[in-house]
C-alpha cells in the first residue's frame, strides 16, 4: 500500500478488534518499500490484540465505576449547595 510520496511508502493498517466489534484500528508507516514481511504482520496482529483487551478492559472498568460516579455526583452536588446555603 503506497501512501504518500514524501512520507509513508507501506502502511500496515490491523483492526483492533473485541467481541466480534471493531474498537479502532492500529496503523502504522514504514517510508521503505514494502516494509512489513510476513513475520512482521503476524508480531503486529497479536500486538493489535493485546491492544484491543487493554481497550475493552478500560471501557469494561470505566463502565462498571460509572455507577458509583454517577451516585456520588449528586450526593456532592447537595453538600456543595448546603454549604452555599448557609453562606448566603
């Protein structure tokens, strides 16, 4: 895949994929010639997954504290107007 002519010459574009959904994509630029070998592309295929847990284990985190975010906020939120209150 040639890509620019001053930059980029082979681009190795892997979908970063989890649960059978497409989180993103992992894309990389070599200014040789086919740059990539084989050997290359499987090493950036596993790399493109381990990438793709550590991105469903982030959203996977993010999601199960949302709740306790979203609990606190208002709780927060009372105190802060409470203490507003009594200055007024």
């Amino acid at each position: 895949m040639k890509l620019h002519p001053r930059g980029s010459q082979t681009g190795c574009i892997l979908p970063l994929v989890s649960r059978n959904r497409v989180l993103g994509v992992l894309c990389l630029g070599r200014r040789e010639e086919n740059a990539f070998t084989q050997d290359d592309i499987g090493f950036l295929s596993q790399v493109a997954s381990q990438i793709s847990i550590a991105v469903e284990n982030a959203s996977a985190y993010s999601e199960s504290h949302a709740p306790e975010q979203n609990c606190k906020m208002p709780r927060e939120i009372q105190l802060l107007k409470d203490r507003l209150q009594t200055r007024i």
